[in-house]
C-alpha cells in the first residue's frame, strides 16, 4: 500500500510510515482481529496435540490405589459416609464435599460407583483405578 500523507510504498507491517513516520490507515484493519483469533486457535491445536500425545504415551499406565479398596469405601457411602473412597485417592477437596452432603446426596455416590465398576475411576492424578 501507500502512504496517503507521502505516498511511499510501506509494507503492510508498518502501522506508521517508515519515512514520514505518519499514521497508516489499512482498508484491511478490520480482517486482523480475525488473524489474531486464527492464533489463539492454532494455539489450543498445539495444546489439544500435545495432551492426545502425552495420553497415548501414558496409555497403559494405571494408579497404584487398590480398585476393592476404593469400590469398598465407595459402598459406605450408602450407610451416609460418603468421599471416603474420594480421600483414598487423593481427591481430598470433591471428598470432603461429598462427606458433608452424604455423597451428594448419594447421585455422587452412584455415580462414582458405576465409574469404579466399569474401570473408568481415576485418583488424582487422573490414573485410572482398574487392580
Ligand atoms: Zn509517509
């Protein structure tokens, strides 16, 4: 483009003229918030790829919590302990939540139970409990 105060040729990466150091006006200002959107979004692209590649690495890993342990302290909170089985694998802070509302008024529970039960319960590392 040109500078309209001038009229030198500027680069579009110039937002003052290098030689009359005026204020460029660009036609095509309204298109960069765009680009910038462009960026932040090829950003979560890296993010996003490096979590599957370092979930594909760790794929066979498991936590070291006993999967009986957790699904027994789990059961308790039938009988109104609940998150006992949330504070054996380290999630303390949801544990003493569901403590206090009887395993979330036992839908906390249930639910828990039915990850436990299909392999899918994970301590706090976010491990899953399967032995
Ligand atoms: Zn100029």
């Amino acid at each position: 483009m040109n500078c309209k105060n001038c009229g030198a040729e500027v680069g579009n990466e110039y937002r003052l003229c290098p030689y009359c150091r005026s204020e460029l006006e660009y036609p095509t200002n309204n298109s960069q918030p765009p680009i910038i959107i462009n960026n932040v979004m090829n950003n979560q692209n890296t993010n996003r790829n490096t979590n599957i590649n370092y979930n594909h690495a760790h794929r066979n890993v498991i936590s070291s919590k006993s999967k009986s342990t957790t699904l027994l302290l789990c059961l308790l909170g039938f009988i109104g302990l609940g998150g006992l089985h949330r504070f054996y694998v380290g999630k303390a802070t949801s544990g003493i939540i569901y403590f206090l509302t009887m395993g979330g008024f036992l839908f906390g529970t249930i639910y828990d139970l039915t990850k436990i039960t299909s392999d899918t319960f994970t301590d706090s590392n976010g491990l899953p409990i399967k032995k």
